[in-house]
C-alpha cells in the first residue's frame, strides 16, 4: 500500500503550502515517511503509477533496477526512468550528506549546444530580482557585457 493511500488527509503538497501554517507539520510528515513528492519533477500521475506497482517512498524508487520490469499504463517509460534517476542522486546525498550532482552527456541538437558559437558584438544580458534585498527590497538588477573588437565591456 502507499504512503497515505488509505488516508484521506494524508498531507500531499497542493500551491496552499507556501502559505499555510501546517506547512512544517507536513512538510515533517512527508520527510519521515520518504514520501515520493520529495523527488524532484516528480507528478501526481508519477506517484500514482509507482504507487500500482509498490513503488512508495523515495528509497524504493531510487533502487528500482533499470530496465523498468514494466511499462507504465500512462506517459513515457524515459519519464519514469528521469524521476527514478532523480530519486537515486537524492538518495545518495541523503546518505553522504551532501548536495550531490551528475552532469548529463551532451547530446547533439538538444540543450546549450544548440546556441550558435559567441561572436562579436553578442551581447549577454542578465536581469536579477530580489524583493527581499535591504529594508524596501532591490526590485531589479541589470548587467550586460558584450566583446567588442578588442576588448570585453560591461555594465551591473
């Protein structure tokens, strides 16, 4: 049975988190019971089909063997094995204590790659928002810097 299958005010996240004062309560409840919503990217849909297959805390997904030894009813099986990979990176940083990150192969006609080489006269523009900055809070920050013909220029 899943976590919180049979409960029906079982603390799944829903957007009035960020706002409620329950939110440490279930916040707490899902870290305790490993509860699938803590890996990241993970859907509603996600934790309801690995719920089917007795797939439900974070630690059972992360040691799902690859190949799946089935094909989920709904989306795609490199969706399942995106969200499995996810849980098995979290679960090791768990473990060891740290944030732990892994690089993807660099896969041609997909991602940064796609962007043309620099060139002169490319301008890189940046534009940060901290509405907690100070006592009014810093509404934006802009910065440029772009290569001219002979040297780099910029602004903050």
């Amino acid at each position: 049975m899943a976590v919180g299958a049979e409960d029906p005010t079982y603390p799944d996240p829903k957007e009035h988190c960020e706002i409620c004062r329950w939110r440490a309560h279930c916040d707490k409840r899902r870290r305790d019971d490993d509860h699938l919503s803590l890996v990241a990217g993970i859907a509603k849909s996600h934790i309801n089909e690995l719920g089917r297959h007795g797939i439900d805390t974070t630690t059972k997904l992360a040691a799902l063997p690859l190949p799946f030894p089935w094909k989920p009813d709904r989306g795609s099986v490199q969706t399942y094995e995106r969200v499995r990979e996810q849980a098995r990176i979290q679960i090791r940083g768990r473990n060891e204590g740290r944030t732990v990150h892994e690089t993807l192969p660099v896969s041609p006609g997909f991602g940064l790659i796609c962007l043309p080489a620099p060139s002169a006269g490319d301008i890189f523009f940046d534009l940060e928002g901290d509405p907690f900055a100070g006592d009014g809070g810093l509404e934006f920050l802009f910065g440029y810097i772009f290569q001219g013909e002979n040297r780099m220029s910029q602004r903050p």
